[in-house]
C-alpha cells in the first residue's frame, strides 16, 4: 500500500495482493520508521457511509464502508473517493506505471492505457 499526502488531499494505492488481504482481514496497514518514532497508515473497514480519515498515535487510518469495500474488492472498479469534507480522499488500485520505473510493479493491476497501445 501506497500513500500520498498534498495539502488537504490523502490518496491510498493498494497492489493485488493489498486488495486480497483487505478483502480477507477487513484491515491493512504499512509502517514507517523514522529513528525512535513510528508512523502508520492503515485500512479498515466500517461501519461508515463513506470515505473518512483520521489520525491519532502517529497513524492515518482511513475508514472504508463494507458495501464499498465488497464492490471494490471483487469488481473491476478502480477506487472511490469523498470530496465532501475539509480532507479530500481517494482509495484506488495501484496500476503498472507506462514508462520504465525502478520500483518493483509485478503486482500491480494491469495499466488500461497499456491495452489502447
């Protein structure tokens, strides 16, 4: 799972593999080490109507609804976001990148741009 944080905006990309366990386990999550401090970022899945986020003790968790995450999960659909609150949010599938990049991407989803060329 990636993360991405600009201003006001949170983005989540999750692999293959991110997506199959969040399906199992309802809850993902990564760390990071800076020194003596942790920082975390994790998925769950809720209770909630939509998309919302929070962080407490170093970690960001985004909270996922259970209908969205069972449509998301076993479905071709790409991601879902909200733009209605002060923080925007996107979770989506992380695709192969179309240019040569130096990070491993053999278990990201297949770039539908890719399929035009």
């Amino acid at each position: 799972m990636k993360i991405r944080i600009k201003g006001n905006s949170l983005r989540y990309r999750l692999t293959k593999t991110d997506v199959e366990t969040f399906d199992r386990e309802g809850y993902l999550e990564e760390t990071s080490h800076f020194g003596a401090q942790v920082f975390k970022y994790a998925l769950q899945r809720s209770k909630t109507s939509v998309l919302t986020a929070e962080f407490n003790n170093n970690t960001i968790t985004m909270y996922m609804p259970a209908a969205m995450a069972i449509e998301w999960t076993n479905t071709e659909r790409v991601g879902f976001e909200n733009n209605n609150s002060q923080m925007y949010l996107l979770i989506e599938k992380d695709f192969k990148c179309l240019d040569n990049v130096a990070e491993d991407q053999s278990d990201n989803y297949p770039n539908p741009l890719s399929l035009k060329m």
